[in-house]
C-alpha cells in the first residue's frame, strides 16, 4: 500500500497499478487489502485509457464494503469519474447512491457538484438549476461557486426562463474571473 502511494506522489500509477496487482491477489482480507482495492482504483483512474476500469472498481468496493471508511470517497469517486467520461447516466446514479448512503458527508457538496453539472448535460435543466442554486446556498465561497453561478444561469435560460436567467447572471458579470466563464 505505501509503495503504491509513493509510486501515485510521483505521478507513477502505471508503476502503482503493477505493485497493488503483484500483491493484492496474495493479500489477506483486512484493512490492508481494503487499502490496497482502493489504490487500484486511484491508480486505473490516474491512467486515462484505463479510467472505465476505475469506475467499475471503485462501484464494486462501496458496493462489497458499504459500511467502510472509504465507500464514500469510492462512491464520488465512481460518480466523478464517469461525469469525466461523459457518462452522465452512471454519474447521475453513483451521485443518488451517494446522496441516499452518506447525505451529511464533507463531499456531499462535490456529489451534488457533479449531479448538477450531470444533470445539465442531460437535458435535466430545472434539476440542474435547483441543485446549482442549493450548492450556492449550502456553500458560497467554495472554489466552484462561480461555475454554479453561470451554470445555474445556463440551467434556467435552457428552461426557457429567459428573465431570471438574465437577473442570474447579470450582477455576476463584473466579478468572475475565468474567461471561459465570462
């Protein structure tokens, strides 16, 4: 497990991938092979071509271990991972079992980040814009607050709610700061 962590500090998941694989199908079953699925699943989704497998593996861990410390972060993980990949589908399901299993958790803003943004590229436009205006509410001084802010925007004027799309998005002209959001 801590080979695979040094291996991942470097940027090396290739490398990590191997040693977890050399090891895990020896491991006992414990806390150290606990660590040891979740180190395959970071180190999959650290190489793009193999991001899919992530999902999967990240699934089946919060999936056989629902009560561990780590099914939370592999349910968001398995949720933003195909968000990535653009399988807004699966995002939107790992974001619900997230939701229904670990509502309170400290990464219950990013799930429902992800449900937002999962949520707009489906076509789901007004939950979208409840989600974004709940993240703004929740927390408005996270580092993603001014994406929910224009994505809300594009939520609603997607709605056809033209009027509240401009009352949204016009007092936030002046103080956004990426380009791409302006």
């Amino acid at each position: 497990h801590w080979a695979a962590l040094c291996q991942m500090r470097k940027k090396q998941p290739a490398e990590a991938l191997k040693t977890v694989r050399a090891i895990l199908p020896k491991a006992p079953d414990g806390p150290d092979k606990l660590s040891l699925l979740i180190d395959e699943a970071d180190a999959l989704y650290e190489i793009p071509a193999q991001r899919a497998e992530s999902v999967a593996k990240y699934a089946a861990y919060a999936a056989a271990y629902p009560d561990d410390a780590s099914a939370p972060q592999a349910t968001y993980m398995a949720a933003f991972a195909s968000m990535n990949l653009t399988k807004y589908a699966d995002a939107l399901k790992y974001a619900d079992h997230f939701l229904a299993a670990h509502a309170d958790h400290d990464l219950a803003v990013g799930v429902k980040h992800v449900k937002a943004e999962s949520s707009l590229m489906t076509g789901k436009y007004a939950d979208a814009a409840a989600l974004y205006a709940e993240l703004l509410a929740a927390a408005p001084k996270d580092a993603d607050a001014e994406i929910w802010k224009v994505h809300r925007g594009t939520a609603l004027y997607l709605l056809r709610k033209y009027q509240e799309a401009i009352d949204a998005l016009t007092p936030i002209v002046a103080e956004l700061k990426k380009p791409d959001l302006v």
